[in-house]
C-alpha cells in the first residue's frame, strides 16, 4: 500500500487514511481516524454512530460525507482504486434509511441491484452525451441527421414533425428559447439546428439566437407524443423525425436508442473529439489534450495517481 506522497507502508501501520485518499469521494468512503490496512472497521454500535452515514473505526467515529460536485477527478479514481483492493465503507450507505436509493429511488427495488452476483458492472450502462443538450433531444437530433441525410442539396423544406416519449416533450417543449438553458432544454431548437448546420456545437445554443434559417426552421418543427416510443422508454431513449418538403415528398427517420447509449455507443474516436472539443472550449492547449487524454487511458495500469494529479495541476494552472 502506498501513501500519498508514494511511500511503502508497513502491513501493520496504523495510518492516517488521509495519506491515502485525501477527501471523501462519492460512493466509496474515507475514514475520518485511523485503521490498520490489513483490518476491516469494527462493527458499529447501536447508537448514534449507527447511522448509514457513521462506522467506527478503532473506537472513533469515522463520516461518510457525499462528494460534491466539485470533486476533483483524482479522487473518484482514488475511489475505485479502493474499491478494487477491497477497502470498505459503511454497510448501509446503499440501502439504509438514510442511504442513497432512499434519497434518490425511494420506491425503487435495491435488491435487484445489490443481488446480482453475475450482472454486468453498473458502470457499463452509462450513456454518454455527444450533444450539448438535453439528453432528451438528442434522440431527436439523431434522427433529423439522418432524415437529413437523405435529402438532395438544398431541398426545402416545409414542416417537421418530432415524435418521442413524454418525458421528452414534458422537459423539452421550448418553441421560443430565450437563454441558453432553455435552447438547450428544447426539442425545437435542437432540430432546427441539426437541420441547418448539421452536428450541433456549444456555440448553436448560445444567444443571442440570431441565425435566421435556426429561427425559421424552428417555427416549422411541432411535436407528439408517439405511445411506441413511449412504451421503450426509459429502456430506449428513442425518437422520429418527419421531414415535409415544400413539393409534398416526405422523408423520415426513427431511432430507437440515442446516440452514446450503450445499446449504441460513441466510439473512442467520438470520446476523443467530445473530450478536446470541451477542453478546447475552456482554453487549454491542444498538446496538453493529448497529454491529459493518454493519462486516463493509462490510468487501469497505474499504481498510484501521483503523476496524474500532477498533470491535473498543470492544466488547472493552465
């Protein structure tokens, strides 16, 4: 076991588990005391140190604090190092009274999640967001890219009719976004601009919205509710887009899972140009990208994160 500082510990040491892992981090949980490396925590009492959110740790009452998020990503990777040497937090912080499905998923079945014994890592049905929108337009967004794509060069067009799920129409029904929170929370602004300018940026959803082809196609996109689509959903984050042209042909295209779903995944490519493309947008420069990006792509074959953070430090410092 190594300290922060990248000593070698002695088996028997009893240590600050800040030398480890400075803060708390997330789902895994930093003792506020000290513990012997080779010991799990004591049982906690009944009292009050009982709570999912205490464990005693050699006597002292250790605190299970959630991250913010402000978090630094060194430290949820100090996290999941933990957690793969078998480091353990407090017993309840899942499912207890106090525990995160009861803040969160308060109706939700935890057994269904903490008994899977063969079940796939949670972790691998994360989606990720290729479009700076809500995660609700972008089934939307794919779908007019590929209706899109099958129209002729300038062809015009008429009417565009979006059909999703209603969570989608719920969150993102915004037919006149004045800011750039509700550009981004609107299936109308989102389509138009996939319409217009193809593969959408940052810069699409920023006012003052004054592109005027954005503005008139946006007039021209309507939505309804599709009870298909619907039944899929949250399973399928799915949509279709109906393009009328002014000479009446019509073209269509539906897509059953968004983009950067698992079901249909950004390649490393497409993570790569999302993670410069953000990178970019903040000011640092394009050798430090690449820099940064091959780190986390090393990061399973590191021993410690001292390099890492090292290098965190030297973006931030810019």
């Amino acid at each position: 076991m190594l300290s922060k500082h990248g000593k070698s510990l002695p088996k028997t040491a009893e240590i600050p588990i800040g030398d480890i892992v400075p803060e708390c981090c997330g789902a895994v949980f930093v003792y506020r005391g000290k513990i012997s490396p080779r010991r799990r925590p004591a049982p906690a009492p009944t009292s009050e140190a009982s709570s999912p959110s205490a464990s005693i740790v050699r006597g002292k009452r250790a605190r299970c604090e959630a991250a913010s998020s402000s978090t630094p990503p060194s430290l949820l990777c100090s996290a999941a190092l933990l957690a793969k040497r078998h480091f353990t937090g407090p017993k309840l912080i899942l499912e207890g009274p106090q525990g995160l499905f009861s803040a969160i998923a308060p109706d939700g079945s935890p057994i269904e999640i903490i008994f899977e014994p063969n079940a796939a890592p949670r972790i691998l049905d994360v989606s990720f967001k290729p479009w700076p929108a809500c995660r609700h337009a972008h089934p939307a967004i794919d779908a007019a890219l590929l209706a899109k794509a099958k129209l002729a060069p300038n062809t015009q067009i008429e009417a565009v009719l979006v059909e999703s799920y209603a969570d989608a129409l719920k969150f993102c029904d915004k037919a006149e976004p004045r800011v750039e929170l509700e550009a981004k929370f609107s299936l109308q602004h989102s389509v138009a601009v996939a319409l217009v300018k193809n593969r959408p940026i940052l810069e699409d959803f920023s006012p003052p919205f004054s592109h005027e082809k954005v503005n008139a196609m946006r007039q021209r996109v309507k939505l309804a509710l599709d009870a298909e689509i619907d039944r899929c959903y949250p399973k399928q984050y799915g949509a279709r887009v109906t393009i009328v042209m002014s000479n009446g042909d019509i073209e269509m295209a539906e897509v059953q899972d968004a983009w950067g779903d698992p079901a249909n995944p950004l390649s490393i490519q497409d993570l790569d140009a999302k993670f410069s493309a953000l990178l970019v947008k903040v000011g640092v420069q394009q050798n430090m990208i690449t820099m940064l990006s091959q780190a986390v792509k090393q990061l399973p074959e590191q021993k410690n994160l001292i390099d890492f953070s090292k290098l965190l430090a030297r973006v931030q410092a810019g």
